[in-house]
C-alpha cells in the first residue's frame, strides 16, 4: 500500500495528531514576527501583542484573495480546505502568503457541520485546541456580551433612571452552543429580589453583535466607541437608549482587551495562519476580523480570506460590509465547488454521490453559474477550484471546465484536501497569473445613500434571484423609522438559510422568481449595519437527532477523538 493509499485512512483529526508542528515562535518569525512581540498560549499557538500590531502602520499591502464557494450541501465543499491549501500552495511556489480564517464555533463542533479548521492534508493546526476553546476569544466575547445583559436588568431593577421599557428590550442574551431550549425565554421569575419579570431569549454567541463589532473594529478605541453606541432597548416613549447611557462599554471592553490581539497558528506545512473572530454567514457577517485581515496584508504579499458559506451571503456581505467599512480592495476571488455537491444540486441523492453522473453535474452547474455572475457584479477576476475527491471522474471534471468557459472563467482541478501544498500549486500559479494580469475593478453591490427597503430588494433580486421581497405592514414601517432616525446609511446584513437562494433550504440549483418573505429586523448601532431576517432562519441553533457530540471523548491516552 502507498503513501497515498494509507492517507485515505486517516480522519483529519488523526491527520492534524501526527502532524509535525514547529514553535510557534520560528513559524511566526517567516512573517518577520520577533518571539517579543508574541504572547503564547502553549508552545503552538500565540497572540500578536498590540506594540507590534502598531509598528506596522507605515507598511504596505500585499494583495488580498477571497476564497468562496457555491451554495453547501451535506455533499461538502472544502472551502476552509482550499483556503489552507491556495495558502500552502502559494507558499510552495516561493512566495510570501498568509491566510486568514474565523475561528470555530463550539455549536457546530458539538452538532451537524463539526469544526472549522480545513480537511485531510490542507488544515491548520492545532486542530482540537482551536475547535475547543482555542485562546478563550469567544468566551470572551460571550461574557462581554453577558454582562451588558446583567447591567440592563440591574438597572431597570434599582431606579430605571432611562424609563428602559421592559418591553422593549432588543438586547438578548447568548451562548455559544446550539440550545433551542433557550430561543425563547422567561427571566426574572421569583418575586422582587430577583429582578423584573420580561419576555427574552438567547442568540449563539456568533450572532452577538458584540462578535460583529469585534470583526469590524480597527483599534480598541474604536472597538470601545462601537460597543458604546449599541442599542438596547428604547423607553416607553420609544426613544433609543445606547450603551454608553449605562456606562457599560469600558468594562466590556476590559473583557475583550486580550481576545482582540489577533491569534497565530499554522498549517501542517508549517506555514503561518491568523485566525481571529468568527460571525456566522447565515446569521451574520461570516468573516474574520478586520484587524487580523489588514494585519496579514501588511506582513504577507498574498492573504488568502475566506468568507462564510455560499457567495451569496459570503462573498456579499464580505463585499458590502467587511470591504465596504474597513476600505479594503479585494484582488482576486476563487470560488470552489466539488462534484459531489453540484450533482446534489442536480438533483442526486447521497447515497449516489460516488457514481458518474454527468447529467446531474451540468444540471448543479446552474448553482455554480449563478455564483460565477453574482461574483462578477463586484468587479473582482475569479477563478473556480474544483476540490477533488477521489470518486471524481475526468469527465465530470471536464464538464465543469467546459461549463466555466461559457464564462471566459479558468477551472483548476486542486488536490490539496489529499497532497496539500503541492496539489494547489497549479491553482496558486493561476491565481497569481489573474492577479497579475487582471486589475481588479471592485465595487460594491449598492451605493449607502439607497434606501434600506431598496438595499434589501436589491440583494434578493441581483443576488438570490428573487421576484421581490416581502414584509407586513410592522416591518416595513421599522424600515422608514430607521431611516428617519438616521441609520438609512447602514448596509444590509441578510440572514436565511445557506442551503439555497431561496429561503427554502430545498430548494436547491439556482431558483428565480420566488419571494423572499422578511420575519425581522434588528439594527446594529454599534456594528453599524442592519440585519434583515428571513424565512425561518434561527439565530439560536438547534442539535440534529444525531448530534456529533455522541462520537468525542477522550481516549486512554488523554487524547480528544472523533472531533472532525
């Protein structure tokens, strides 16, 4: 049996056990990272101190890659996976790269999607130490969350000095688990000691706009006047009432102070990775933070990003938010796609994912067609990487290729899930062959002087293909009252399901003409964006009937196992 053989054997938490991890300190030092300017959590992964943080200002860009893919199916995509690997691959040929990842949610790690730290060869490591807990960054971000909800109900307990209508509190706690139980709640039962009695829930902590703010925000300074201008609740008189009114932004941000220094890990290459933050994109912005992107940019030549879920809601909010804010300009974008999903997309069940089936290839390639126009409503040049398995069929592969040249779009077969660095090379040669002789041309989706209702029908219909959307008369009157309160500027934050550009999770390919009904909207004053909630999307996740928490444990010789 080969090399290659015995490598099919091995699950990806195996995989990242036999790894031959370096310090972190002689992994950092390739980005010029001198072991004083590191704050270690172990002898494998670190933080970068903020004195150094601040030395680079006067630096300049290396060139910027957004790695997306199309709509996900139980089927898989790898685009975490194609992540590591471009960055691997880039490394191989020689040059200076650096890739940028969120951090993994415990929720998914525990329920149906698993960890987020790539696949096979192509992962960055320490695996179970970042699906787990990793530098405490959520936690952190969770109790900061956390003690604005003890500061509001302690205050509407004492003298409610801002006539905070219980009411009418925005504000929901989180828990960075998959609860359902914990959706809809009731607190402060049990008489007047314990507080007043109001209706609330909770949100996974992803989804906390605390999490939004710290992936958005430039600088402490800037993290602490956002967390300020959060809004919790309005008074019985419907005035707004911020956190800066409760004096609750400094402490918050006292919580938060070592959580924002960007974190350092590798690849099994050995190659350097940040990985910092972590909003979901089916309920949030879906990508790392700001301050470890533009911090990559100033220590590598290429950064390979990537941005949560399909392009739709990844790649968009990426554009139209992270972008947007942080005046960042993206140079090239790959999208990946694996056969097995588009035939999913086709129309295959799973269980006959392994067999040829061309037909159902080109039919899912409607899915990947719509991804290939959204993408190119930005401006940016692309590339499709198919991330092969190995029930891929050279036929299967030509059919896509020859789909993306209806496109004057360039296919790339990558192997990295199985040889890593060198199974990208042909992809990273390519994309640095776009970059090189394609200037991008980004620009947003939407101008910010669009009215909110506009900016949302203008996603549906350009991006999800959607006839309209549509809202009651409530929802669509919190839209003007926004915009007269001042917040008509904000760009949209869409949250629905990942699994479809409709708002039905079945409804796979590429539909058009459907309707995109509108549940909610909750506005982010501190994040500065208004997230507009569809379908039956849930802020707080439930488990699955089988939930992958029944197969970790610790074996006997205290190694964590069945994590993937």
């Amino acid at each position: 049996m080969s090399d290659t053989d015995k490598k099919e054997f091995l699950s990806d938490l195996e995989i990242a056990a036999k790894a031959d991890k370096k310090p972190i300190r002689e992994v950092a030092s390739k980005m010029g990272i001198s072991p004083e300017a590191l704050i270690p959590y172990g002898h494998d992964k670190a933080k970068i101190s903020y004195p150094f943080l601040e030395s680079l200002d006067d630096m300049q860009d290396g060139k910027l890659i957004l790695v997306t893919a199309i709509s996900p199916t139980p089927a898989g995509e790898g685009k975490t996976t194609t992540t590591v690997g471009l960055g691997d691959g880039l490394c191989a040929l020689g040059k200076k790269a650096m890739i940028c990842l969120r951090e993994p949610s415990l929720g998914p790690c525990f329920g149906m999607k698993g960890g987020a730290a790539g696949g096979g060869y192509a992962q960055v490591i320490p695996m179970a130490d970042i699906n787990l807990h990793f530098t405490g960054d959520f936690h952190a971000i969770g109790a900061a969350h956390n003690l604005l909800s003890a500061i509001i109900d302690n205050h509407i307990h004492w003298d409610n000095d801002l006539d905070l209508d219980p009411r009418r509190i925005t504000w929901r706690r989180v828990v960075d688990m998959n609860d359902r139980s914990l959706r809809d709640i009731i607190c402060g039962l049990g008489g007047h000691a314990n507080g007043i009695p109001r209706q609330s829930g909770f949100d996974i902590t992803v989804a906390s706009e605390v999490m939004a703010i710290f992936c958005l925000a430039t600088d402490l300074q800037d993290l602490e006047k956002r967390i300020g201008n959060i809004t919790v609740g309005y008074t019985r008189r419907r005035v707004p009432v911020m956190v800066k009114e409760l004096k609750a932004e400094g402490a918050m941000t006292a919580l938060l102070r070592d959580a924002f220094q960007p974190n350092i890990v590798q690849t099994l290459e050995n190659n350097p990775a940040l990985m910092h933050g972590g909003p979901f994109a089916n309920i949030a912005h879906g990508c790392n933070s700001v301050i470890a992107t533009k911090t990559a940019l100033k220590l590598a030549d290429y950064v390979v990003t990537e941005a949560g879920f399909g392009a739709d809601l990844g790649a968009e909010k990426f554009f139209d938010i992270k972008c947007r804010k942080a005046d960042l300009q993206p140079d090239a974008v790959v999208i990946v796609a694996t056969t097995r999903a588009l035939k999913m997309h086709g129309g295959v069940t799973k269980s006959d994912l392994k067999k040829e089936n061309i037909k159902a290839v080109l039919a899912g390639c409607s899915n990947l067609g719509r991804h290939i126009r959204n993408i190119g409503q930005f401006g940016v040049p692309l590339t499709v990487a198919i991330n092969e398995f190995s029930s891929d069929t050279h036929a299967e592969h030509q059919a896509i290729k020859d789909f993306c040249q209806e496109f004057n779009v360039e296919c790339i077969v990558a192997r990295h899930w199985e040889y890593g660095g060198n199974g990208a090379k042909e992809l990273a040669e390519h994309v640095l062959n776009v970059i090189g002789h394609n200037k991008s041309q980004f620009r947003t989706l939407y101008n910010s002087n669009m009215s909110l209702w506009g900016k949302t029908r203008h996603i549906a219909r350009t991006i999800y293909g959607a006839e309209d959307i549509i809202a009651d008369k409530k929802i669509r009157a919190q839209f003007k009252r926004f915009e007269k309160e001042g917040y008509g500027h904000y760009p949209i934050c869409i949250a629905k399901t990942q699994y479809s550009f409709s708002t039905d999770p079945q409804l796979l390919g590429a539909p058009t003409g459907h309707e995109v009904p509108i549940r909610e909207i909750r506005l982010s004053t501190g994040a500065e964006f208004l997230v507009v909630v569809c379908g039956e999307i849930m802020t707080m996740p439930g488990l699955p009937r089988k939930p992958a928490s029944e197969g970790i444990s610790v074996d006997a010789d205290k190694q964590i196992v069945g994590l993937f």
